[in-house]
C-alpha cells in the first residue's frame, strides 16, 4: 500500500469487508472472493488509485471474478455486464450495491483497465487453494 498516495490500509479494509458482504448476497463462491481480493491487490500494488475510485476497482475486480470462478455468473453480476440503454432500470437497481457512484461504463471501462494491467492472467494461486490443499494434506492418513 505504500505506492499509494490516496488510499491507506484502513481503507484497503473496509473496502475487503464491503466485497465480503456483497459476496454473501449474491451466494458466490468462495473461489470469487479470494480472486476478487487478488485483483485488487494486484492492481493496488501496480496502478495508483484515487480515493474515489477504490469501490470502483472492487466491484469491477468481483465483476471478473465472478465471470471465471462462477459456473452461471448471478443474473445481477450479468444484467450489470450486459445490460443495453433499454434496460437502464435494471443497471440503476444494481448500482445501488456502489450507492449509485458510478455507471456501467464506468464499472465496464475500469473492468477492461484492469484485465489490461494484469495482463489478463487470471489463473493464479489463491490463499483459498492453499487453505484447501493444506487441509486435504493435513487429513490424509500416514500409512
């Protein structure tokens, strides 16, 4: 966090607990946490942040996610990627997760913003993979 000018450790935080939160609504896995919380990381750690924009890199970085850890990402995550001008009901309803700070361009732009900054490489090792993997090696019999 030390590469940031705007945004403390406190912050960084209470975004986490924000994202857990919305994880638990929506019923996604815990797969979409642990990468939501990689990518923000990540992304902390290799881009300057502005204050305001901090829920908005948590909610696009939840928004990719959840499209590749979820088998059917939750309609809402969809209706938020894919709605068209026609549905703008539909988005407004969904930003109310973000209080109504930011449109679906701009969740769609950061989105893409990031893909590009991590080089789109998603397949990484999460402390949720190690978590299980260690549990599965703890149990296993010594014979």
């Amino acid at each position: 966090m030390s590469s940031q000018a705007e945004i403390s450790e406190r912050m960084r935080a209470i975004l986490i607990d924000w994202i857990i939160e919305v994880q638990y609504r929506l019923t996604l896995m815990p797969e979409t946490l642990y990468l939501t919380v990689y990518i923000i990381d990540q992304y902390l750690s290799m881009e300057s942040v502005p204050r305001k924009e901090l829920q908005l890199v948590g909610i696009s970085a939840m928004l990719i996610a959840s499209k590749y850890e979820e088998i059917w990402a939750p309609l809402s995550i969809l209706r938020l990627a894919y709605t068209t001008s026609s549905d703008i009901l539909q988005v407004k309803d969904l930003m109310c997760l973000c209080d109504n700070a930011f449109t679906r361009d701009q969740v769609l732009t950061k989105e893409k913003a990031i893909l590009d900054r991590l080089h789109w490489n998603l397949t990484v090792p999460t402390m949720y993979m190690f978590i299980v993997r260690y549990l599965k090696a703890a149990m296993c019999d010594t014979e």
